[in-house]
C-alpha cells in the first residue's frame, strides 16, 4: 500500500518535497529498514542516496552484496525537519506503509534506534541487540529480523562499522542460499 501523493497523516508531509518510497528487488524478500529520508532523499525521492546511504553502498560492496537484489525503506516515507528522529506517533501514522512493505519478507534487518524501536518495541543499547537474531511480528505473522547499527552510527565507531560490515556479509550468505 503507498500512501498517497497528499498524504497528511502525520505532520511529516509539511515540510517534505518527495514521500520516499522504497528502492530495490522486492523478489528477494530482504529488506534493510533505516530511519527516516534526509535532505538528499527528500529532494531525490529515493532511500540512501546521502551520506549514510554512501557508507551503506561501501560496506555492501566490499562484502559482495548488490545493493539492487534487496529493498532499502525507512520507518517513515517524509523527511523529518531539521533530520531530527522521527517520533513514535509519526512512525505509528506510517506504519501500515510500512507492514505492506515487509509482507512479503523473509529477512528483515533494522538499520538503527528508530527502526529497533518501531518494528522490536526495543529502546535500550543498541550494543546489547546488533546481530542478534529475533523474530518480529508483521500482520500476524512472523518474520526473522536483525537488528543492527544505522550507517551513520559508522562514521566515528569503528565497532559499529565492524557490526554493520557483518550484518550485511551475513545477509549476502543467505541470499546466495536463496538463489
Ligand atoms: S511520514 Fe508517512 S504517514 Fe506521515 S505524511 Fe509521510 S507518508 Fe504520510
């Protein structure tokens, strides 16, 4: 289900240019949830196409991933003002885009805090959950999710960056199983 073009439903769509909808192979079944558009995808309409988009496509490279097998979506299709977090009634309001997004799914990886706290109901140290496998529930049925750090968390915690680089190896395996 997309929203549609005027969709007002939470406060989002007053300073938004673009909804960014989803990018990728929906066939796969893999998709990478991040936060929310910033100002590059706000104007370009498309997820990951700034600076944290650029450390994500890195990352996938060097570990051999197609950025274009999977999907990349965020919690919320509109661009938070100022690139601040999105808050849980705006998340709440384009959550049902979302679950049409992830009904087919059969992995799910949560890129950072705000995708953990929507999709796991999970709001403490990220540290604690990265690549720890769960399962989360999506219109009543279950589906296997990896929680993980957001690319930006990347920038100055060479941790973080070890934890993504992981994330993204251990979703390229599974996808050379799936084919
Ligand atoms: S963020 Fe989602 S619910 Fe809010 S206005 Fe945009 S499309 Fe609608």
């Amino acid at each position: 289900m997309r929203p549609p073009e005027n969709c007002n439903l939470c406060p989002l769509s007053e300073g938004r240019t673009n909804i960014v909808m989803p990018h990728g192979d929906a066939s796969s079944g893999i998709v990478f949830i991040g936060e929310a558009p910033g100002e590059k995808e706000d104007l370009q309409g498309i997820p990951f196409v700034g600076k944290a988009g650029k450390i994500l496509d890195g990352f996938m490279e060097e570990e051999g991933l197609q950025r274009s097998r999977v999907v990349i979506t965020n919690t919320v299709k509109c661009r938070p003002p100022g690139n601040r977090d999105p808050t849980e009634e705006e998340m709440a309001a384009c959550r049902k885009f979302l679950n049409s997004e992830l009904s087919d799914a059969r992995l799910i990886i949560g890129l950072g805090k705000s995708a953990c706290k929507n999709l796991m109901g999970y709001d403490g140290r990220m540290a604690d959950i990265v690549n720890k496998r769960t399962a989360i529930e999506i219109d009543g049925k279950m589906i296997p999710f990896i929680p993980t750090y957001h690319p930006s968390a990347c920038i100055y915690n060479k941790s973080a960056r070890t934890v993504l680089r992981e994330t993204i190896r251990t979703v390229r395996e599974e996808l050379e199983t799936l084919e």
